[in-house]
C-alpha cells in the first residue's frame, strides 16, 4: 500500500496551515501514522496516495483536474476518483472546511458503509470510492455568544468552534481581558471573527435607567470604546442597551422609540470616525413587540441582534415549544422589519447559561481563558447532568430549531448573523451534541433533519451527556 500524503499548495497562509494539521489528526485515527505532507510542486508526488488540497490559485493539479466553478465564500468540493482525492474551496476557509466535511461527509459513509455485518471497516484498508460533492453555508455568520470569564480555554474553545465550521464569536465582559489581542490573533488565525461586547448603558436592572435622558451618554460610550477596544484587532462591537424587561414603556416614555433614539446618536459617533464598523445592536424582543414601528428609524449600518423572540430556539428551555407558531410569525416580522436587505441578526439560546444565582461583576480585567486541568475536569463532571437534560429535548425538538433557522436563512438570503448562547458549558473540552447539530442545521439548513442528527451523532469529536 502506498504511502498517503496530503500535498497542499505553492502558498501556506495560518488557514491552510490549519487545513493540513486538521486532516493530518483525521488521517491519523485510520492510518496510525502521520500522513506525509508534500507541496505540489515536489517531484515524486505520484509515488504516493494522495490528498490534494487548495484553491485553483495556489494548488496546480486542482486547477489542472477541478470541473468547479465556485462562487461563494467559504464554498468547497471534494471528489475522489481513482483512489485519489482533491479538496477544493473557493477561499482558504473554503479548503479548511472542505477538509472537515471530507471527514463528515465522506470517510465516515466509508467507514460506515451500512452492508457489512461488522458494522465498521477502516476505510482506507482498500482503494477509496469514488464520491464528488460541493457545499456552502446556509447562514454567512455562524457562531456562538457567550461571557468572556466563563471561557476557560480559549484556544480549547476557538478550535472546536473550527470543527463546528463556525466563524464568529461574541465575547461579552465587564472588562477588557488582559490577553485579548493573543485571543483575537488565535481567532484570525482559525477563520473566526471575534466581536467584543460590552455595554451601551445597559445594567442587570434596566429599570433604573433614566429613559428620558439617555442620549447624555453617548460620548462617554464612544470615549471607552477609543479608550478600552479601538485597537484591538477585533472585528466588530456588541452591545446590549436597556431593553431586558417586558415594560414597553417607562415612566410614559416608549422603550422602543427612546432606545432608536439613543441608538442612532451613539453610533453617529462611531460611525464618523469608524465608518465601517459592524456595530451589533442586542435587544431584547421583549420589551418592544408591541412596539415594532419605532425600530424601522435605527441606523441601517447598525445590525439589530434580537434575543428573547419567544420559544425555544429562543427560549433558554429547549422544551419550551408550546407557542412555537407565534414565535415563527415574529420571527418573520422583524426579519424584515427594516426591510429585506436590512443589517439582521439574532442569538439563539437553549444550551448551558450563567448561574445568575452566584454571578458577580468583575471589578478589574481578567487573563482570560485559562486555567488548570483540574477546575475543567470538576466543572465538566458539574455540568455533564445539565447537559443531559438540555440533549433530552433537543434529541425532542430539534426540528423545531432547524426550521426556525431555515426560516431565517431563507428570509435573508446572505447577510445574516446566528449565533447561539453557549456558556460555562464547558466547550472548549466537549462538543455537546446539541451544539454540534445546532451548527450543522447553521450550515445546511435546507437538509433533512433525520440526516444531520444521524450525520452529527457518528462524529468522533461530538460527545453525548
């Protein structure tokens, strides 16, 4: 049998660096040995099985044999033919997602080939099947939400964010980390966009908020935005504002129009000095859905990220599904609340949250992301029956999600932000199963349900409660 060999292409950036090491650790659970990697330009490379990997740009014998024309960012084929195997994306994500889905996609039908009793075959003890297939994802921003000082291990996290195929990670904290740019670079080098949040006159109690002079704050936001995040290489801002309560209105004064109102003259600011910012508004539906209209005035540079839109997948619950159908006719409401091409965006919840019982602000900055072996080995065994109770009902509801998702994705067709809540659910150590379908419906939204809960539950890397 010949030696297998991944060979990449003339030109390695941190992305398809991060394509070979990834199909390297694949190739190694079914050859026990590392795979050679070699350049297309090597000589000899036809004495070995091979793997071809790359863009039509930077990989000759891709260029040479692809049938693709791809046209979407992130897009990717695989074929295989004659035992040998080209994975092709339009841009490096495209080659590192490609490589993934190799795997998703096509070893594990072979490694599963459901006509032999012994119910698993390795593979690559015989020539490979030939197989072609191509792929994009349904929602361009994909992701998860979460509070900085629960991630433990940021470089953990950030890379089984890259199995997931996900590309953007909200981080919300009470300070800025004292390792955030080490974090933001690690992210660029995975394909993930990182978006710092922090708040815009936002407290746990919103309440005490004076809604009648909000606007007075606006340059002391913007000032700590210079002062705290403007360099840090990050690629965009979150932030909630006071909208977490049900009130529509407050001492008389609509919740809705005075936070438009506020909105607008805070992000004037940004924008004159920062016109192409992606600034991510967080509201909470609930405190403006009788209310919508006044909404339609906020800056259409500003992507509205809703939250709190009903049942599960918006509900923290994932069995909380009784009103599902007026979640659905909200949800189509506000996706075009500004119109169809508007700035759209929401965030998903029904994983793992905060303790709120035992939360504290923190009153200076964090090292975030780190921490010992044995505080995640106790935190995974505390929240392991958690996570039973939430994979119970997505293992129930889990159409449910992909049809919400589905909706969305078909309602925006492009700009589009998703991402999921998911905090102090440790992981940076463990994929959930509910996380790794979830990502998988954000990818392909339009496939069967019963495929991707199979699909996702044969996956090595994915665990179960």
């Amino acid at each position: 049998m010949k030696k297998l060999a991944i060979v990449y292409g003339e030109k390695q950036t941190a992305l398809q660096k991060k394509a070979i090491a990834t199909l390297s650790e694949i190739l190694l659970d079914y050859t026990y040995e590392y795979p050679y990697c070699l350049s297309c330009g090597d000589d000899g490379v036809e004495n070995y099985r091979c793997i071809y990997i790359g863009t039509k740009e930077n990989n000759a014998y891709i260029r040479a044999h692809s049938s693709y024309t791809l046209t979407h960012e992130e897009e990717y084929a695989f074929w295989v033919e004659n035992d040998t195997a080209c994975i092709e994306g339009f841009d490096d994500a495209g080659v590192l997602y490609g490589c993934l889905d190799f795997y998703n996609k096509y070893l594990l039908k072979e490694e599963y080939p459901h006509d032999d009793e012994r119910y698993r075959i390795n593979c690559f003890d015989k020539p490979l099947k030939d197989f072609a297939y191509t792929s994009y994802p349904s929602v361009a921003n994909r992701g998860i939400w979460t509070w900085g000082h629960v991630i433990y291990d940021f470089r953990g996290f950030i890379d089984n964010m890259v199995k997931l195929k996900m590309n953007t990670l909200i981080v919300w904290n009470d300070r800025v980390p004292v390792n955030a740019e080490d974090m933001v670079a690690y992210a660029h080098s995975c394909g993930v966009k990182v978006i710092w949040g922090f708040p815009w006159l936002w407290d746990t109690d919103c309440k005490k908020i004076d809604f009648a002079h909000m606007g007075e704050y606006s340059e002391e936001i913007f000032a700590y935005y210079e002062r705290e995040y403007a360099s840090l290489a990050g690629d965009g801002i979150y932030f909630q504002t006071a909208t977490e309560f049900e009130e529509q209105e407050i001492g008389g004064i609509s919740v809705a129009k005075a936070v438009t109102d506020f909105v607008n003259k805070t992000a004037a600011l940004f924008y004159e000095k920062y016109p192409t910012l992606e600034i991510q508004f967080g509201l909470h539906a609930t405190s403006v859905k009788t209310r919508l209209d006044a909404l339609r005035a906020v800056d259409p540079r500003v992507r509205i990220v809703w939250e709190n839109c009903g049942d599960f997948p918006f509900s923290y619950l994932p069995s909380e599904v009784d009103h599902f159908e007026g979640t659905t006719a909200f949800v189509q409401d506000i996706a075009v609340l500004r119109g169809e091409g508007d700035r759209f965006g929401v965030v998903t919840k029904g994983f793992t949250k905060l303790d709120w019982s035992a939360f504290a602000h923190a009153e200076q900055p964090v090292h975030l992301g780190v921490s010992s072996e044995s505080m995640k080995k106790n935190r995974i065994t505390r929240k392991r029956k958690i996570w039973r109770y939430i994979q119970a009902y997505w293992l129930t509801n889990a159409d449910k999600a992909l049809a919400m998702i589905k909706e969305m994705a078909n309602a925006k067709q492009g700009d589009l932000v998703i991402t999921g809540l998911v905090e102090d659910g440790m992981f940076e150590e463990n994929i959930m199963y509910p996380v790794a379908l979830y990502s998988e419906m954000l990818w392909d939204a339009d496939a069967p349900i019963q495929q991707l809960m199979s699909e996702v539950a044969l996956r090595d890397y994915v665990t179960f409660a």
